[in-house]
C-alpha cells in the first residue's frame, strides 16, 4: 500500500456492538485481501465532540434503554420506520451529522464510504449532493430480513445485503438492482477458516469432551439475563453450558452466586466468541443481528428467548423459517425445547445445525471486500473508479 492508495472509510457507531463488529470485518477482509491497494479506515462521527451530548450518550444508554424500557423502545421502533417520521430522523441526522462528517472526510479523502448503521445514509447522500463529492456510498446492513427505512436511499452506489429477503426489500424500496449483492452479514475472519474439530477446541477450552454443549450468550441488552440461566438450570439436563455474559460483565458474581444443577463454564467478554460457537452445539441467545450471523456462519443452532421489534423478530423469523433454530416465547418452555433437540440421540440438534450451515456465510466479510474492490477494477460496474495498477 502506498500513500495513494485509494481510501476505504468504514463509518460505524456504538449502538449496540454488531456494528462496531461487522464494520471491524469488513475492514479486516479488506486488509487482507488488497492491503497492498486498499487502505481502510475505520471512523464513528457520533464520537465528534461538536455532535450533542445527548446524541453521544445515546451510544451508551441504548443498552440501558433497551434492557430496563423495552415497551418503550419497541414504540419508538415502530413509529420510527414510517415515512413521515423516517424523513424527520434524517433532516435530524442530516442536521448532527454532516459537521463531523466534514472532519473526518477532511483527515482521510475516502474514495469510497462504508456505513454499517444506517444513521449515517441521509447525511452521506446529502453531503455528497451539498458539496460535488465524488466519492462512492456503499450500505452495509447488518439485520437479515426485517429492515428500517433509513437504511435505503436510491442514491446510494452498492448494497451489500445479508440475505435475498433483504434484497427484495431493497427492490420494493426503489433500489436499482443491479445496485444490490447478496454477500450476508460480515462475521469475525475466523469463521471461514478451517479450524479444529469441536473435541480439540473443547479441549483447549477445558470443556467436557462429550457432553452437549450449549452456550447462554448475554449482554447489556438482554433483558433479566439470569432468569434465562436459572431456567436452564431448572431443567437438569445432561448438558454443560457456557454463560458469556459479553459487555455485562458486572453480572458475573450474580451468576457464579447460582447453585448451579449442571455444569457450566462462565465467562464474561472473549475474544474467542467465535471458537466458542464452533466449539458448542447449540446457543441461548437473544436475535442480534450479528450473534445471528455468527451462529449462522458457524453452523450452530439457535433457541432463541428474546427479539427486539421489527429488525430482530425478523433474524429470529428467518431462522425459524429455515430450520436452523427454535423461538422460545416463555422461560418455562425452554427447557423442554432443549431437551426435546437432544431426543433420539440428538437428531433434531443436529438437523438444525445441517440448516444453519445452509444458511450460514462464514465467507461474508471477504464476499463484500469483493464487491468493494469490484468497484474499482470492473469498468462494466455501475458507480466504477479506476485504480492504478
């Protein structure tokens, strides 16, 4: 990479980590695959300084807001996706957004823009129809089936979608398409190795080597977390789990206090999240996008306890649609639905695990890299920037 390779801005915010860790993917495969053409950036403007408090610390209290108000929250989702308050919330965005959206294009020169929230695709369009830039637009999106208004906006150059639903979602929202590829939500770089085999791994993680392996994902958004646990716990099945409690860390204590009936290994943040999900059968979570997509990528099966309206309903739709996991509307039947996975040797568990490996795209990350770097090389492509070299 030379001083004037072209610039890749990835533009994220901190509402919720999914974003954050797709926007860190994509710049990941791109580093890896043309590094010595492509230079990615990675920027969130909601950190600027000139942006309001209350803007800023919205990245902060959402998941507060999510886990102690979610009736709230799901008000503020559904009214939030018409067409009159979806044109508020971008003369808002619009509004905030494009003063620290000047400092960071000033500091980096971006030939093209990534944004994986979809916050910033008003401010992006405008700015570049307010100044005569040129650079490119390409969304990023990071839920599977359900998605909100703000994300579409016709003058964007390249949709990256996580599934063929969102794709015809993008249609019926005016978005030409030969302005869309389906590559799926970009996961951590590890899922698309080949890694050890699932006794290795829960070798090296000092986990029983044969018995069922679920782990019990958490976060600061999951609402009443140990009730989830203390409901596994009740039902004394022949499984061990794995408690991650993820950015909520402070319920560590709460949860090695559980007189636990099963064996269970506890942690809080990891790295490894994604070895963990190769390593287990099965995961307890709530319908985040990228947990979702993880899951996917790695061929493990969902229960899932809890979804957020409209974006995560829809992750939790499509992974029932295809098999691939189970809804779980009330605590009290989850025991039985995981005891039902394990009956006749484990053969529905491993059904779903066959469905989750169809739907899965442990690749996406690289997939959408390529469509980045179509741009640039492929002169029949629409929005097409030539590169040196």
């Amino acid at each position: 990479m030379t001083a004037s390779s072209p610039t890749i801005l990835v533009l994220t915010n901190d509402a919720g980590l999914g974003h954050r860790k797709a926007a860190h993917a994509i710049a990941a495969a791109i580093e890896e695959c043309y590094g010595d053409r492509l230079r990615p950036i990675l920027a969130n403007p909601i950190d600027d300084q000139s942006i309001p408090s209350y803007l800023r610390n919205l990245q902060t209290n959402y998941s507060q807001f999510v886990r102690q108000v979610p009736s709230l929250y799901s008000l503020a989702h559904e009214f939030g996706n018409h067409y009159a308050s979806t044109f508020l919330l971008e003369r808002m965005a619009i509004r905030n957004l494009c003063h620290p959206l000047r400092r960071i294009l000033e500091r980096t020169h971006p030939d093209v823009i990534v944004t994986t929230h979809p916050v910033f695709v008003a401010p992006l369009v405008e700015y570049r129809r307010r100044y005569g830039e040129t650079w490119r637009i390409v969304v990023l999106i990071t839920d599977l089936a359900r998605l909100q208004r703000l994300w579409f906006r016709k003058e964007v150059d390249l949709y990256l979608m996580p599934t063929q639903e969102a794709a015809e979602l993008a249609h019926g929202h005016a978005i030409r398409p030969e302005n869309v590829r389906v590559t799926g939500v970009p996961i951590d770089l590890r899922l698309a190795e080949k890694t050890p085999s699932k006794a290795e791994l829960r070798a090296g993680f000092d986990w029983h080597p044969s018995l069922p392996t679920f782990i019990v994902a958490g976060s600061r958004r999951v609402h009443d977390f140990l009730s989830v646990l203390r409901a596994v716990n009740r039902s004394d099945l022949p499984i061990q789990l794995v408690v991650v409690t993820g950015d909520a860390e402070e319920l560590l204590d709460d949860i090695r206090g559980i007189d636990w009936q099963i064996p269970a290994h506890i942690y809080g943040l990891v790295p490894d999240f994604p070895l963990f999900l190769r390593a287990a059968d099965a995961i307890i979570t709530k319908a985040g996008g990228l947990t979702v997509a993880e899951a996917l990528g790695a061929g493990t099966p969902l229960f899932i306890t809890q979804s957020l309206p409209l974006y995560e309903r829809g992750n939790a739709a499509y992974v029932v649609q295809y098999g691939a996991g189970r809804r779980i509307s009330k605590l009290d039947k989850l025991g039985d639905a995981v005891q039902n996975s394990l009956a006749e040797n484990g053969r529905i568990l491993r059904e779903m695990s066959l469905h989750a490996t169809e739907i899965g795209r442990p690749r996406a990350a690289y997939d959408a890299a390529e469509q980045i770097w179509a741009l640039f090389v492929d002169p029949h492509r629409e929005g097409f920037l030539a590169i040196d070299n």
